[in-house]
C-alpha cells in the first residue's frame, strides 16, 4: 500500500468508525452469532497474495461487525463503561502513527515527560495528596499502566519486595523463600476477580475479608485478620481497599483501613477502577477519606474518563519502591538523567517498552477539559438517578442498594427467581444488556450508565424494554398480590439483616 492508497483507506476507515459511532442506535446491543461463527466464515489460512484495502474493509463488515457486542450502545449498561471520545482516537491514531516505544527517556522523550506531566494534571484534578505526584519534593508520580489488574499486581510485587528487604535489615541471615512463603495479602470478598488474581501471579495468599452488610471492609476486620495470622507466625504484607466495588460500587474507609496497614508496615493499594475518576468533583471526594495512608492508587482512566483503553493511572508515594523491585540494568539500556522526576519507567512497570498511552490522556484533557469532565461524570450520574425514579414507580420492583455514582441495582419484590428469569429474558432479546450480582445475599439486576452518547430518552427506552419484558415475567394486574409478595420480600429482608449481625 502506498501513501496514496494510505490516504484513502484511512479516510474511509474513519469515516467508518463516525459512521459506526453516530448510528449506533440503529444496532442491537450483542449480537446475533453463535459461539464459532468467525471460524466458519474466514479461511483457515493466511492470504498469499496481498488484497485490497477496500476488501478488507468490506470483510471486516461483513464478517467482523457481525460479532460486535456494541459497548458504546445507549442500552449498554453491564459491567462498567469503556471510555471512548473523539478526542482519544485522535491520540491513538497519533500514538500509533509516530510509533515509538517508550525503552528508555532518550528512546522518545516526549514520551516519558508527557507522561508525567498528564498524570500531574490528572492527580490534581482527582484531589490526590502532593506526594503521589511527580511535581512534589519527594519520591512520588504516576505512571500509566495497562490495566487496573496490571496495577495490582505491580504493587503487590513491590509490597513483597519491600517487606523481605525490612526484613533483611532485621535479620541479615533471614531465609528469603521461607519468608515469602509467610507473607498475606488482603482484600475484601467484594474485590474485583483481577484482585485475586494478583495473588495467584504474585505467588501469595490472598485473603478475602467478609464485607460488611453494605459491602464495605471494615477496619475492625482487617485488624482482626493481621492478629489471626501474626498470631500463627505469618506475615501482613499487602492490603487492596476498594473506592467503587465492582458488584454495587460500595467505597471501603481508607480511615479505618490506614492506620491498621500502617501500624504493620503493610502496602496499602487503592483499587478505584472506576468510581476514582468522580474525584475530580469536590463534592465526592470525601469517599476518599484516609487516601493519605496509601503506599498507591489506581483508576482507569479508560473507564469513565472518555479515554479508549488501555490507560489505567497509577500513582505511587515512593517510586524508589518500584525501581527496587523491577530494576534489571543492561548496557545497550543505559540512559541519560534518568531520575525520580524523569523516571526510567521500564523500572515502573511488568513490561520493558511501552506505547505513547499520554497522548490520549493530553488530548481529551485538552479537548474537553476539566469542566467538561466534570459535567460528563455529574450528568451521567443523574442520569441513573432518573432510572431509579422509573424502577421506583413501579411497584413490582425494589431499587436496592441506594444507587451510586452511575450505577444502580433493582430485583423483583418476588424474590431471585423470577428477577433471573427477567434478566435472561431481557438478554436473549438483546435489546439491552446488563449483569446480576447479589446484595445481601439477594440476586440483583445492574444497571450501569456505560455509553457516552446516553441520553435521558435512552434512560426511558432502556426501562420501557425492562417493563415490556417484566409485563411477561409478571404482569401488572396483580397489585393485590404484588402487596403481600412486597410484604413477604419485607419479611425475608428483615431475617436476613437479622443473619448478617
């Protein structure tokens, strides 16, 4: 392909994926394939003979398009969002057009320093302590990772690290494999899977701590774990607190948590995947109560923060920690000043090279700016606080826990079943797409603001699929039955809060 045939075909490829993005309306949010169906319809080897671009792009339609789960759809509303602006294509097709990978500071420096310099923008604009930040007098900055999960379990090894090296100051002779083997990590039984999963990678055991009735990791907890396991010679070594469970988006008290982490000179990590981005409002910043007593902090930028994935924001108090935990030196890897303030983020991270994530960062900070962002997160935030109103009207529905930030859970007052049974339903229509987790020990339906484009006619077209749909799993001509169902569902809430002291 040469420049011209270049300048075509990227043309036409944007002006596919506008296309694609403006009409999403248009689509069923999954698709209407079945578990193969891709490997049936590509052959089974690679071309020999190169083909044209635009038989490429009519392929990708015909064959690709077909199986998209369409994430940006206004009636997707599972998981989390998945960010996604103009802006940020804009810095991935900047990023992927120069090409560099980011070794060293000298293999691009731009890279390195833009780096730093969007993740101080974005530290200030969430309200974290100076000392996370890269412009502070000490050791602190940011760096971008891959993945929340990436994040975890980078933290985690250096909270391994770190502790052995204590140690060793203590006792010069100490055996360090019979010392690994002692040391737990800690989080709670509301923790995302990736949390649990830095365990298996990191080789320690992880624990995960009963949450409370609202799904939050008490200090008491916590502390009562670290005396059951020094009591038995082990040692605590890592602590991930959640701003934002993924099942309800519950915040664990950093003000309980720190101190206990701090008294056995535990890590503390903060996993805020996706609520931590609502700090850059004021007004919810006070759900990060105790940030202070943090060893790092994590969100991902790529969920709520319109920026495509991958960029997840990391930051950390001291980045000697990571440097003494990953630094292996090669001479065709010397660099120049390389320092805290310009780090040489191969030590910062799992992989040596990295891609030019920055400037997707720099360009929706720039396009949108931080008021911009704030009106994007408090907009979609009242948006799900008008489809609790819709869920509330109905009587045949409970709205449980209270909603937060842009989520909120509903089930039917007549117990899991028929709620499963409605979620099932909704899914095979695939009109509009959510998952289920469980609130005090009862199945839930979540509903999450995910799209950009959602509006609040969306927010009513999503409830009236759920209420056609709920009209079949139970109709609406049995209020008098619908009263003692709420009075049972009443009395088996009441038993459970009743277990759960």
């Amino acid at each position: 392909m040469d420049s011209s045939e270049f300048r075509e075909c990227a043309m036409a490829t944007i002006d596919l994926i506008i296309d694609y993005l403006e009409n999403i309306r248009n689509r069923n949010v999954l698709p209407s394939v079945e578990p193969g169906y891709l490997m049936k319809m590509l052959p089974e080897d690679a071309p020999e003979e190169p083909e044209n671009w635009k038989t490429v792009l009519k392929d990708f339609n015909e064959t690709v398009m077909p199986g998209i789960t369409n994430w940006h759809s206004p009636q997707f509303h599972a998981y989390y969002p998945t960010g996604s602006s103009y802006a940020s294509i804009i810095g991935s097709l900047l990023s992927d057009g120069i090409g560099v990978i980011g070794l060293t500071w000298m293999a691009s420096p731009a890279c390195t320093e833009l780096e730093v310099i969007t993740m101080n923008w974005l530290g200030k604009l969430l309200g974290l302590p100076e000392e996370f930040l890269n412009c502070s007098a000490g050791p602190g900055g940011g760096i971008i990772q891959g993945s929340a999960s990436e994040a975890t379990l980078v933290a985690l090894l250096a909270a391994k690290d770190k502790m052995i090296r204590k140690l060793k100051q203590i006792d010069p002779d100490l055996n360090e494999d019979v010392a690994k083997a002692k040391l737990v990590a800690y989080t709670s039984d509301q923790c995302n899977s990736s949390v649990e999963k830095a365990g298996v990678l990191g080789s320690i055991k992880m624990r995960l701590l009963k949450s409370d009735q609202n799904g939050k990791l008490r200090g008491e907890t916590l502390k009562r774990a670290f005396e059951e396991d020094t009591a038995q010679g082990l040692i605590p070594c890592y602590v991930v607190a959640n701003l934002g469970t993924t099942g309800i988006c519950s915040f664990d008290p950093l003000n309980e948590l720190g101190p206990i982490c701090q008294k056995y000179n535990a890590w503390l990590h903060v996993d805020a995947a996706y609520a931590g981005v609502a700090f850059i409002c004021p007004e919810y910043r006070y759900l990060m109560k105790g940030v202070e007593y943090a060893d790092s902090f994590d969100v991902n930028a790529h969920k709520w923060l319109l920026v495509n994935f991958d960029c997840s924001a990391m930051w950390v108090k001291d980045g000697y920690d990571l440097i003494n935990a990953f630094d292996v030196q090669r001479i065709y890897l010397e660099d120049v000043n390389a320092t805290v303030q310009i780090p040489d983020y191969r030590h910062w991270q799992m992989s040596l090279g990295r891609r030019f994530r920055s400037l997707k960062l720099w360009t929706v900070l720039k396009v949108h700016g931080a008021e911009g962002l704030r009106s994007y997160i408090r907009n979609q935030i009242s948006l799900v606080q008008h489809f609790a109103k819709l869920v509330d009207s109905d009587e045949r529905f409970i709205v449980e826990p209270e909603p937060c930030m842009g989520l909120a859970c509903f089930r039917f007052r007549g117990g899991d079943k028929i709620t499963k049974e409605l979620l099932k339903s909704l899914t095979e229509k695939k009109k509009v797409f959510m998952v289920g987790c469980t609130y005090r020990s009862r199945y839930v339906i979540r509903f999450v603001i995910c799209s950009r484009f959602t509006t609040k006619e969306d927010i009513e077209t999503s409830w009236n699929i759920i209420k056609e749909e709920a009209d079949q799993v139970c109709p609406t001509n049995i209020s008098a039955k619908s009263q003692s169902i709420s009075t049972l569902d009443h009395l088996e809430t009441l038993t459970i809060n009743e277990k759960s002291k």
